[in-house]
C-alpha cells in the first residue's frame, strides 16, 4: 500500500506531501485546490458509489429526480417495468439539459433545444422529422441514448457509479455493512422519504463536512454545547468538560473509510439516563426503549430482517451519527422532543462537490414506511428542529466549515496540518458480534483516520 | 410521501398570497396597525430583541417554511412542496431556538448583522373574528464576521395576524422562499 503511484501537482507537491501517514496529518491546502480538486472529480466522484436518493421518491413508472454525481448532473428515473436508472442529464446531441425540472413524471424526456428524445431507462427514441434521419446516419440509435451509469439499490437507497466493472456495491461497503442494515434494512416496507430534500450552498470545500461525517464525536462536545445546555445530552454546562458521558460508546470503521458511532441511550441522552438494561433480555430491551425510527409495533420486523445479533445490537447500542465514504452524513438519533416525547430523527445527508469552494447540503428525511402517520409527522419535525437547514444542532456546523474553508487560502494558513493524532486503536470489545475496525470507549481520531486512507487510496489510483 | 406525478398533486402546493376576498384597503386603521407591526416585528429581529418578537407570537402559532422545487409542464406552478420544509415550528419549538441563542449556539455567536426589508403588504379579513391574513414580502441582507459579501434571502410571507387585547400576535406564518437551493448557509434567522 505504501507504493502506491501517486500524482504530482504543478507546484511539485504529491499525495504523501499532502497526507502525511507517517504522522497521521492531512496538509490543510487540501481543503482549496482546484488541481486536486479536478483529481478528486476523476478518482472519487467518478469513481466510487454514490448516493443519490431513495426509490420511495420515485414510486411510479415515469417519475423522476435530478440529482448530481460530483459535478455530473443525473436524471434518476423508473421506468415501466418498475426499474430505477440513473442516465446523464446531457443530451448527446448538443450537450443540452435534458430534464430541466429538477422532478416530476414523463415516460418520454424531450430535449427542449432541438427535440432529441429518450425514454426513462436513458435509451434513444428518436430525433423530430422521423424521415430526415436527423440524428444522421453514422451511428445507429442504440448508440445515442443517454450515458448511464451503474445502479445499486441497498435498503431502497439509490447508489450509482460510473465505474461500470468496479469493485460491488457489498464489496464497497465491506463490514459495515453488518450496521448499516441495522438502520436500512430493518423493516419489511424500508424507509421512506417524507419529501423532497432540503438544498442549500456552504462555502466551503465538500472534505470538510465529509472528514467530519466520518464519526467525529468530539467536536459534539464543544461546538454543539448547547446539546449539554438545553438538558439533551448527558452531563452538564458546568461539568462537560471533566465528564462528558455522551462521547463514550463504541466507534466502528473500515478501510473502505465508512464509519458509525453505536451509542447507549441512557449514556447519550439525559432523558434516557435512568433506563437501565441490565438483566434485561433484547426483547425487554427494545420494548423498554426501541431504537430511534422504530414504534413498539415494528418491534417483530427486526427480528425478521435481521440477525439476532444485529437485533442484540441495535437494542443495546445502536449505530447512531457517523458516515459513508466519500460524501454521506447518517444521522439516525433519538432525538428528544420539546414535548419531552422522543420518537427519533432519521436523515442522511450528502455534500455534493460545487466547485473547490462549494458544497451543496442535501437533506433527505425519512421515517419507516410502515410506522403510524402521526409518528412520520412527529419525525418530520424533529429532524428539521434538529438537523439541516434550521436544525439547532447543524447550524453550528454550517456556520464553522466556511471559516476553515477562509483560513485555508492563507498561504502560510495552508501549510498548517489538521491533526488526526488522538488514536485507541483497534480493540474488540468482549461480546462484540459485528467486524470493522473497532475503537470503544472515548471517541477520537481513528475513523476520520480510516476516511482519509480511504481518500488517499482512491487519489492514488490513476 | 412524496409525489411527483402529475395526477394527484396537493392542490395545496400551488396557493400563494390571499385566500380571503375580503380585503383591508391600504390606509384603514387595521392595515396601518398591521403594517406597524410588521415593521416593529422586523426592527426586533434585527436588533435581536427575542423577548419583545417572543411577545408578538401567539401561543399557539404555527411557523412553517416548505421547500421549493423547480418543475415544469403541466405541475409548473405547483412548485411549494409541503410535505418538506426548511422551518417547521410551533411556539415552544421557537423558544427552544431563542432560549440557545441565548447560550452557546455558534451560529449566532458573535450574531449576524441582519437588515429585514418588509414591503407589498396585502391584508383581508379572515372568516374568524379578529384574525387578518396578511402577505407580505421580505428581502433579508445578512452579514456574518468580516465577509464582505452578504448572504441574503427573498421570500412571501403568508401569515395570520390575530387582534387581542388592543395589539396583534402572529398566529401562523408560512414562509415561500424563492430558491430551490438556498444561497444562505442556515437558518440560523427568523424570518
């Protein structure tokens, strides 16, 4: 792995100048570089799966999405038989949009510029004036449809790549795979998202909400405070930073650079902190206290889309807040309620790349398919007070990555390394069912670690 | 779920401005009063006076902000999604947000130096007694540290204004972004 054939950047610099892995410091430059940024378009986005939505936005035959893959824009669209494809938004013709809503429904996708049309799984129809051949007569009409990439669809989730022979989707996740179904695969109908996502422009380079998504839980502790102070997560104002019980829990990772933070309930969240789960059989566990996104009457689905040790798991300790390489934030938490209620905040969030210092938010929020209206409605508003545009917790976030983003233009700024020194180690807790790289105990730097090697070996790669 | 086909779209997505027919002209005492209070509602907020806003609000008020999303054909108009929103709050959601600007909510700390422009208020009775729906448009200039550019927001404002006690609460209030994307990188605001 240390031999890996690298890049040069015109000012002599190269991969390993950039991430030092002797030292575990990444060169804070990264964060505004439009040659690296140029790579990263090539190795990562073009490269790798990415997250684009999930099929309960698209329910029927015709409906459709635009969404981007780095800078590649996307028309994700179902077609009669139910299937889902995700075709280039460029019509071969003159490089016009083909879809310029951004959704809706349409067994046919005319061209608004000279009429080139296609159907929904990308394929040519034909160009206006049938008889004049005005597509011409050098390439037949299976060659021009839209070029479409390769579709994934895990827990409903729609992934694409345009690394058509590239590694699978099970093999892009690895062992996380164990806990991400712990949250999307969990119930017999899936997820559902409750409506179209919210959108908005940070200015700031996409690594910097991404290396954060990769599990960073300490920075909950001094820039999301005011989780202390409002009296939802564990500890105190006063005491945070002598004891702090919310950043305890087990941190799980892999090298493909997907991370999650499994938390106890009673040890996150002060409203929770009187339950007590000893002696306790899973059962009891998730009757006592489901895990977020889940009503008492969902509780039998788990035990039939998951293992029992996955059950076990996300009865005692569920998966939480963490990410999926390259650019997906998973935030699926308890989140207690104004109202002293409690009924979960699931969302996933992804930072699509808008130039070396842009980043589009997205926000997609879901709830189970199959869990009462009034609990979808409860969720709903939950995630938006929490997460997102207004959302309390994100704000701070949103506010705080575009002065890194400031400071990393500085030209002796840029030389300064952010430092991902504070390292457990991997350490299998006893009793331990899932695989990964584990880190119990206090959270640190090992999964944000773990994403940046999972950049570094996909940078390396020519 | 979200829906967008062209059948059955919520024709709920496609109402802008006033329901009411029954309009309060411009420069009758209740459209005066309605203005003022606009305008003192927006010199709070500015001033970041929360409890003198706080005291504008009913208690029972509904606060909501729905996405918008670009679309085309025969469903182009219907373009204000509201199964998803930006804001989704009620009255004591609200003090949650003001209670943590008083504490640590970074967002906000040092605070934006905001400039609430209010103008094309339209005002008409309401079925119910002493409530007026009001529209308004709102343009927000909003610096944030030394950036020399501001993030700013344009947006219709469908409220319900109701009169008790000689002064008017905002009871409900749908705010209308314009983009789909928004350019500003929270909110962090009240609009």
């Amino acid at each position: 792995m240390l031999q890996k054939s690298s890049f040069t950047l015109s000012d002599g610099s190269t991969l390993d100048d950039l991430i030092k892995r002797d030292t575990n410091e990444v060169s804070l430059r990264v964060m505004n570089d439009e040659e690296l940024y140029k790579l990263e378009m090539e190795r990562i986005f073009a490269k790798t799966w990415l997250l684009l939505g999930h099929e309960t936005e698209i329910p029927k035959s015709g409906d459709f999405v635009v969404r981007d893959m780095g800078e590649d824009q996307v028309i994700v669209a179902r077609d009669r038989s139910g299937e889902i494809h995700v075709s280039l938004n460029v019509c071969p013709h003159r490089g016009m949009k083909v879809c310029t809503a951004e959704a809706g429904n349409a067994q046919v996708h005319r061209c608004i510029y000279h009429g080139w049309a296609f159907r929904a799984d990308g394929s040519f129809i034909g160009a206006p004036i049938e008889k004049e051949q005005m597509h011409g007569n050098i390439r037949q009409k299976e060659e021009l449809g839209l070029k479409k990439a390769r579709v994934h669809l895990y827990g409903g989730l729609i992934f694409a790549t345009w690394n058509i022979d590239g590694p699978s989707f099970d093999e892009f996740l690895g062992d996380s795979k164990f806990y991400f179904d712990q949250l999307f695969c969990r119930t017999d109908n899936g997820l559902e998202m409750l409506g179209p996502p919210q959108r908005f422009i940070l200015p700031c380079n996409w690594k910097i909400p991404a290396e954060q998504s990769a599990s960073d839980g300490f920075h909950t502790l001094t820039l999301h405070r005011s989780l202390m102070e409002g009296g939802i997560m564990g500890g105190t104002p006063e005491s945070i930073y002598d004891n702090a019980p919310g950043m305890y829990g087990v941190d799980v990772s892999c090298e493909q650079g997907h991370s999650l933070r499994c938390l106890e309930a009673a040890q996150t969240f002060k409203m929770f902190s009187d339950i007590s789960f000893e002696g306790k059989s899973v059962e009891e566990r998730l009757q006592m206290l489901p895990p977020p996104g889940i009503t008492k009457e969902l509780i039998p689905q788990l035990f039939k889309n998951l293992s029992p040790e996955q059950v076990e798991q996300l009865a005692t300790i569920p998966p939480q807040v963490g990410g999926m390489f390259p650019n997906v934030l998973v935030l699926f938490i308890f989140a207690p309620r104004t109202d002293g209620g409690s009924s979960g905040a699931l969302a996933l969030h992804t930072y699509v790349p808008r130039g070396p210092d842009k980043v589009e938010f997205i926000n997609f929020v879901f709830a189970e398919k199959d869990a009462p209206e009034q609990v979808k409605r409860d969720m709903l508003q939950n995630t938006i007070q929490q997460a997102g545009t207004s959302g309390v917790i994100e704000q701070d976030d949103a506010d705080t990555w575009p002065q890194i983003m400031r400071n990393s233009r500085g030209v002796v700024s840029k030389t300064v390394t952010l430092k991902y020194q504070a390292l457990h180690g991997h350490e299998r807790p006893e009793g331990w069912h899932g695989g990964g790289l584990l880190y119990p105990g206090f959270t640190k730097d090992d999964t944000q670690w773990n994403w940046w090697m999972a950049y570094y070996n996909l940078m390396a790669e020519a | 779920m979200v829906n967008y086909a062209t059948a059955a779209v919520d024709q709920a997505s496609v109402m802008r401005g006033l329901v009411s027919k029954k309009r309060v002209p411009l420069g009758s005492e209740i459209y005066n009063r309605i203005l003022e209070t606009l305008y003192d509602e927006a010199a709070a907020l500015d001033e970041r006076r929360f409890d003198d806003w706080i005291a504008l609000l009913a208690d029972d008020l509904v606060y909501t902000a729905p996405v918008r999303v670009t679309r085309s054909g025969p469903n182009k108009d219907r373009d204000v999604m509201r199964t998803m929103m930006h804001f989704d709050d009620t009255y004591q959601s609200i003090l949650m947000r003001t209670g943590r600007l008083s504490k640590s909510a970074w967002a906000e700390d040092p605070p934006s130096r905001t400039r609430r422009f209010v103008t094309n208020v339209r005002v008409a009775e309401c079925d119910i007694a002493e409530e007026y729906e009001v529209s308004s448009y709102l343009y927000v200039e909003r610096s944030r540290f030394d950036v020399p550019h501001n993030e700013t927001i344009s947006a219709e404002r469908r409220d319900i204004w109701r009169r008790g006690d000689g002064a008017y609460k905002l009871a409900k209030r749908e705010i209308i972004v314009d983009q789909s994307t928004l350019g500003m990188s929270n909110f962090a605001i009240f609009l």
